[in-house]
C-alpha cells in the first residue's frame, strides 16, 4: 500500500502534522509526503498549455506528483484552516490539478483518468467561530475529487487555541481509526 501525504501547512511538525504523525504510525505501506511550501510547486498560470497538450509545461516538483497519484492507493490531503479555508499554498497546489479538468472537458480525453484512491482530510484550527471548517471540507472534496480520491473520513483538531493537537484525544484517536480503516480497505484477499 502507497500513501501520498499532501502537507499545505508551513509548519511540518505543526497541529494538522501532529494528527498526521500519528496516522503514519499506524498505516501500513509506503509513505510519501509533499509539502506544499516547500517542494517548489508553483501555482496555475493559466498558459492553457494542457488545453493542446498532454500534461502540464511547469516544469517543478508537481510533475512528480502527476505520476504519484496513478501510483498511490491513498491521499492524505493536510491543512491548519485559515479565515474559514485551506491554506493559500494548498490551494494554488489544487490549481495544478486543472490539467486533469481540461483533458476530459476540453480535450475530450475519456482515456485520461486516475486510478482511483481512497482519501482521509486532516484540518486543524484555533479559531473561535463556529463551524469554521465547513467551507474548508468542502474546497478539501472537489480538491480530492479531482485526485479522484474517495474521502473515507476526517480527521480533525480545531480548537488548538485552547488545547494543542498532542492532548486532543479525540482528535489522536480519529487519526488512528482512520489509518486502521485504510489498512482495512487495503487488506489482501
């Protein structure tokens, strides 16, 4: 089994990597993690390169992602929430997987599709709004749709002003739970 682990915060030992750590320590398999910030993955200039083209013409550390997500069984997409969304840098990494958009809308290529993977979402936040995350879960599902990732659940810790992510315990246990049920999911007949 192959997890990709999308990180789109910029602290790699931060809260949502706290509930991430301890996914990894149950998950069978082979992890991969993409940091967002680090990995030099530039945004979507919208050049519509890929609207003539097979594949996207930037040439960075996305390009290694592309041919991860026909490799992986599981996506393991990472953010703190800020003002209610993901991160700026998670998303300007979704804006990469436009390619994918225009090759079955615009190319009309059926044949261009991923292998289909099984997706968990980790958030953190210290806000003090209520219901901060929903738009962020919802922007993490047409991110996933489009990595034609099926969510299988949440794990979350959103209160990290009052209670860091390490004493969340319900949050650790969600974070177990999930990495046992994709070990499920990929357990050999």
């Amino acid at each position: 089994m192959k997890t990709l682990i999308i990180n789109g915060s910029p602290r790699k030992d931060g809260h949502a990597m706290t509930l991430v750590n301890e996914i990894i320590k149950y998950l069978n398999g082979k992890v991969r993690i993409i940091h967002t910030y680090y990995d030099d993955i530039s945004p979507c200039l919208d050049c519509r390169y890929c609207w003539n083209n097979t594949g996207c013409c930037i040439d960075d550390g996305m390009q290694e992602v592309y041919k991860l997500l026909n490799e992986v069984d599981n996506i393991i997409l990472v953010s703190p929430i800020y003002f209610s969304e993901l991160t700026g840098q998670l998303l300007n990494f979704a804006s990469r997987l436009q390619l994918f958009y225009v090759a079955r809308q615009i190319r009309k290529n059926n044949e261009y599709n991923l292998k289909l993977k099984n997706g968990i979402l980790v958030i953190s936040a210290g806000g003090d709004s209520r219901n901060l995350e929903e738009r962020a879960i919802e922007s993490a599902k047409i991110i996933l749709r489009h990595m034609n990732t099926h969510l299988i659940g949440i794990a979350s810790t959103l209160h990290t002003n009052d209670i860091s992510a390490e004493e969340d315990i319900e949050a650790l246990s969600k974070a177990r739970e999930l990495a046992l049920k994709l070990n499920q999911l990929h357990k050999p007949l």
